[in-house]
C-alpha cells in the first residue's frame, strides 16, 4: 500500500506540464536515436548531461528514463527493418524480425515489439516500483564492507561472465579504473595520474570518455570499413494491424519475455544479451511454427525477446536507484547525473528524494504510453531517419561530439583526450573489447575505492571485515567461482578430453 | 566463452595486431606503476593510502596483457570475419584530418568554422563527393548544434568568425 501512496505521489510530480513534457523530449528523443545507428542513449545522455546545471532533477531524469527507454523501442525498429542491430541487445530481434520484414509482415513484427515493449515496460516498470523499496530494506543493512564485495561480485559479472572473454572483459574495465582514478584522490588531496596536467587534476570527465568510445570510436570503426557493403532497408509492407492469430502467438511470448527479462536485470550484475537470448531459445522451443524459425520469420521470436530486453532494461534501475550500482553504461552515465546534482545514489535515496525517485517511476509509464503511440502510428516518420545517409549522419555525430566536449572546459586538452579515447575505442571495436566495462569501472571503480577504504578504516586496518561478516563473504564467494569457475572446470574437462578442435577467434 | 580454446592450440601461430596490442599494454601497465610508485604517501594514512587502488590496476593491467599476449602466440582472438575486411586507410585518413583540424583551428576560428571544415573532410572520407552542399549542411548543423547547446543546455562555447559575424 505504501508503495501505492508513494507512486501516486509521483504521479503528481510527473504529470505537471513541464515534466510531461520534458517526458514528450525524452522519448522522441530517445526513438531517433534508437532508430540511427551509431548513436544509442549512453552517448545521448553523456552529451546532454550540462542539462544538469539547467532544471531542476527531476525533469533532467525524466528526460534521460525517456531516451533510456526511447532508445529500444526504436532500436527494435532497426534491427527489423535493416537487419543492423544498433545494440547487442537487440541482435536476437534482428534475427526472426528482419527475416518477418523481408516476407512481408515488416508491419506485424514492428507492432508485436512495439505492443511487447510496452507490455513488458509497464510490468517492469511495476517490478521497480514494488522491487525497489524491498531491495533499500535489505541494504540499510550493508556496511562499506558488504558494499565493497557487492560491487567486486557486479565488477566480475559486468567484465567476466557476461561478454565474449573474460580476459577481455577485465581489460577494459581495469582501464575503467585507470580512467577513473585520474586526478585528486578525494580523501588524501593527493593527485594520482594526472602527469602534471593541471586539466586532469579535476578527473576526466565520464563524458569525454563516453563520447569517444562510443562517437569517435564507432565513426573511426565505421569509416574504416566503407568498402564492406551496404545494408539494404527493407520496405515496410503488411499493415501494423496484427491478424487474431498473431495476437495469440505474442501474447504468451510477451509474458514469458518479461518473466526472463526483469530479474535478470535486476540482478547486481545486468546484461541486456543474455535475457534475450534466453527467451529466444524458450520461444523457438515451445513454438507450434518452429518451421517459420529462421525462414519467414516467427512472431514469437520477435515477442519473446523484445519484452526480455525492456523489462531487463527496466530492471536495471532497481540496482540503481536502491544501491547506486549501475550495472550498464548508460545507467553508470545517468548515476554520474546524480552526483552532478550532489544527490547520493545508494539506499537513502527513497527517503531523502522520494519525489524524485518516485516521479521517475511514474513518469516511465507515460512513457511507455507516449512511446507506443510514437513508434506505432509514427513510424513512417522514423524509416525516413534510417535513410540519412551515412556520410552526414557520422559527420554530424562528430560535431555534435565536439560542442559536447569542448563546451565542457572550452579547453583543447578535451578534444585531444576525445580523440584519443576515439583512436582506443576503434581498437577496441576491431579487436572485440567490450565497451561497457570502460564506463562501469571508471564510476564504479572509484566508488569501490572509496567503500574499501571506508571499511578498513573502521576495522582499523584489520582485513578480517571482508571474511568474518557474512554476506561480505558469500558475495566475494560468489564473485570468485565465477570468475575461475569457467577456468577451472576447462582445465578439469581438457583434462578428461584431450584436445577438443582449436577455434581461432573464439579464445 | 574463453576457456575451451585456452588449453589446446594444435598450430599455435603467432597472431602480429594482437601482439602488438599485449605488448603495448604490458608497456602501459608498467608506466600505470611507474606512476603509482611516484604518488608521494603521507605516512598518516599507512593503512589504505592512495597507492593501493593503483598499484592493484597496475598489476591487474600487467596480467592481463600477459594472458592477452599468451592468446596471441595461439592465434589470437579476432574474428575471422573482421580480419577479411581490409581497412579503408585513405577513408580513416580523410576522418583523423578532419579531427586534427578541429582541434587545432577551434580556437584561433571558433566552434562553427572548425565544424564545417571538420564536417566536409569527414563526409569526403565516407564517400561523399559533394563539399559544397556538405558545407552547407556542416554549417546548418553546427549552428544549430551551437545555439542549440547555447540556449537549451546553457553551454557557452566561445564566439568565433561565424558566430561573431551573426553577432551572437
């Protein structure tokens, strides 16, 4: 009941003119940018974080939730129709949706991800509501040492367990921490990396590393693979109306999609891939038309797998807004909002800015509502972005990558930091570093850091905080098994097997 | 997942672009902890100083780059698909001048000037044989980016040739 009282409260926050409509802003926002490649809501975000200085929190976050959610709600719209998935998230919905859009039901793949995400939106939406205030009980608890180990076991499965290698994964988040570490460490007044750089002593800024990963990096990406071919848009044909039998068919997979989808999310450890990925196996199990599965395209495997990326992507801010943990970059971006309000994300949150968190809440689902009612009966509007050319669009992206940055400090360094972060996103694109862990590690590394130390100093030096208290021990258990674990039982099964056939590339 | 293919490497053969890339981190590990070590430390905070957080990045660096070096010599990791395509380095080229170009002429011409000439060199480098119209385009934007940012975000860049000409 309490969570009732406290979400109509939000309800009267975000339905004032001004928040709907900086709500409005949000999700237009966030469909365009979904629907253009080479652009996603971290960078969005990232370059419209000044607008913190500007309004008042509330209208800067619904604004962020609304190009948060925007964002894969137009992504979906790509994937189905160029078969290009903007994010990784949405490379199962390229799969069965673009195989749907090339036999002529383009029409009711875009509605059943359309209708789907907007199911599965509003039942995570619902979760967070519900979810968000168990989660701050339990974490009133936790001192800085269960903190330390929550964020070491979220630490290994960001970078460790959810990407492609683990090796990998580490590595970038470890210059995360490099990255994060630069400047005046805050509680000795020491600077650390900062070369002697007056610039640096101030830390570099999350949105030069944003923007150069994910801007400068993908136009240098791109660019450098011109001559690769085209990829081809598929006209929308079918109507968006679905006939009886596909309602039937995406219902149940909506459901299922949510069902794998929201935990998974809320989980201290994120990823977007694996839920979908999951429900696309569960629908092409249990499919009475698995002969559509990668031939004409099935519904459910566009259903299934859009609701698990929205009703993940919602879980998402359950460990943000209850512990300050983001577990994506775009939720790590959004947390760097909070401090620049000096708001501290973490369990205090409800309590000390019910109004904001609460209005957030309610303002997803008039998102949910606007974004529906943009993508379905609009969505003539969004094919005609997809046909920007590229040569425009990436130029475009590097101009407003600059105004971003150097309106910042009005300083050079920037851009030469930009630029050289852009050259290391390009490397790390062609050599197949995740991205992600770079931006987690770099805010979350610092407040590891911070945690650490706060919980040694309250043990007086003693190590023993992090294996006599109870869930400090389990988390850092938990952390440890999965990170060797795969190594270990590897070794055990080359052991027994001699010399399974060696993958190049797959190491 | 990585472990399968870590323990058995039948024609281990030495993978050049992924060498370069341990070594080069191996190197940048080691300057992280030549870095680390120059921190001074007051002796008042001996338990948990400043030192400690970089000195584990160092050596995390450091091992890592091993292990990355180690999947080098067995043929390295990158995909099949991305080793065939052959780089476009007249098109890279064409984006990093556009890039240098902005850095160096933002100051003495502003933000709007060093965009449109940054805007023309980068779609040159995409293929597009159009500079004009793409000038045109660049100023647009730019302009619109500038005001944009200007008035909405309350970023002031700084005036430039264009912007001064406009008298904003």
């Amino acid at each position: 009941m309490e969570t009732l009282v406290q979400l109509s409260h939000g309800f009267t926050v975000a339905l004032t003119p001004t928040n709907l409509m900086w709500c409005l802003v949000g999700t237009t926002l966030g469909t365009a940018i979904g629907v253009l490649p080479g652009l996603g809501p971290a960078l969005t975000i990232a370059l419209l974080l000044p607008i913190t200085y500007q309004v008042a929190p509330e209208a800067s976050f619904i604004l962020f939730a609304g190009i948060y959610y925007g964002a894969m709600y137009g992504g979906s719209t790509t994937s189905i129709l160029l078969n290009t998935p903007g994010e990784s998230a949405t490379i199962v919905t390229a799969l069965e949706g673009n195989k749907m859009a090339r036999s002529g039901r383009g029409g009711a793949a875009l509605a059943t991800s359309a209708i789907g995400s907007f199911v599965a939106g509003t039942i995570g939406t619902i979760g967070v509501a519900f979810l968000a205030p168990v989660v701050v009980g339990l974490a009133l608890k936790f001192g800085p040492a269960e903190y330390f180990a929550l964020m070491v076991l979220s630490f290994v499965m960001v970078s460790a367990v959810l990407g492609a290698s683990a090796v990998r994964g580490l590595t970038s988040l470890f210059i995360g921490f490099f990255l994060g570490m630069i400047g005046v460490d805050l509680q000795t007044g020491q600077p650390r990396f900062t070369f002697g750089v007056t610039e640096l002593l101030d830390g570099i800024s999350m949105v030069v590393v944003a923007v150069g990963l994910f801007a400068v990096g993908e136009t240098l990406y791109i660019a450098g693979r011109r001559y690769t071919g085209h990829d081809e848009i598929v006209p929308l044909r079918g109507s968006l109306y679905m006939t009886a039998q596909e309602w039937s068919r995406s219902w149940k997979a909506w459901l299922r999609g949510t069902l794998i989808g929201f935990p998974i999310g809320s989980m201290p450890a994120g990823g977007a891939e694996i839920p979908t990925f999951l429900s696309y196996a569960v629908e092409k199990k249990l499919s009475r038309h698995k002969e559509e599965f990668g031939t004409t395209g099935a519904i459910e495997g566009v259903a299934g797998p859009e609701a698990a990326n929205n009703a993940s992507a919602a879980g998402v801010l359950v460990p943000m807004l209850t512990l300050g943990l983001p577990t994506s970059a775009t939720a790590a971006i959004m947390l760097s909002a909070f401090q620049s309000y000096g708001i501290n994300p973490g369990p205090m949150l409800l309590q000390t800015q019910p109004a904001l968190v609460w209005g957030l809440i309610a303002s997803l689902f008039i998102a949910n509502v606007l974004l529906v009612l943009l993508n379905l009966p609009l969505i003539g509007l969004w094919i005609r972005l997809i046909n920007i050319p590229a040569p425009q669009l990436y130029a475009g992206i590097l101009v407003f990558a600059t105004i971003g940055t150097y309106g910042i400090s009005q300083s050079p360094v920037d851009l030469i930091l930009l630029y050289v972060l852009g050259g290391m996103g390009f490397l790390m694109r062609r050599f197949d570093f995740p991205t992600a862990p770079v931006i987690i590690g770099m805010i979350l590394g610092p407040m590891a850091e911070t945690q650490f130390r706060r919980a040694m100093t309250i043990s007086n030096g003693d190590w023993s905080v992090f294996y006599t208290h109870p869930i400090a021990l389990t988390l850092l258990v938990i952390a440890a098994t999965a990170l060797i674990g795969p190594s270990v039982y590897g070794l055990v099964k080359h052991r027994h097997l001699r010399g399974p056939e060696h993958m190049p590339g797959d190491a | 997942m990585t472990t399968k293919s870590d323990w058995a490497a039948p024609h281990p053969r030495l993978a050049t672009p992924e060498a370069v890339i341990s070594v080069g981190m191996l190197i940048a590990s080691g300057f992280v902890l030549w870095q680390t070590l120059s921190i001074p430390v007051s002796p008042m905070y001996a338990k948990v100083g400043p030192t400690v957080f970089p000195l584990v990045t160092a050596i995390g660096l450091a091992l890592l780059a091993v292990l990355l070096l180690v999947q080098a010599f067995r043929g390295g990791w990158q995909h099949e698909e991305e080793k065939e395509i052959s780089q476009d380095w007249k098109s890279l080229g064409f984006v990093a001048a556009g890039l240098l170009c902005n850095v160096s002429l933002i100051r003495p011409f502003g933000f709007t000037a060093a965009s449109v000439i940054m805007f023309v060199l980068v779609t040159h480098g995409f293929g597009s044989r159009q500079p004009l119209r793409n000038a045109f385009i660049g100023l647009l934007l730019a302009l619109t980016a500038y005001f944009g940012f200007a008035k909405l975000l309350g970023v002031n860049i700084g005036g430039g040739l264009i912007e001064n000409l406009l008298g904003a």
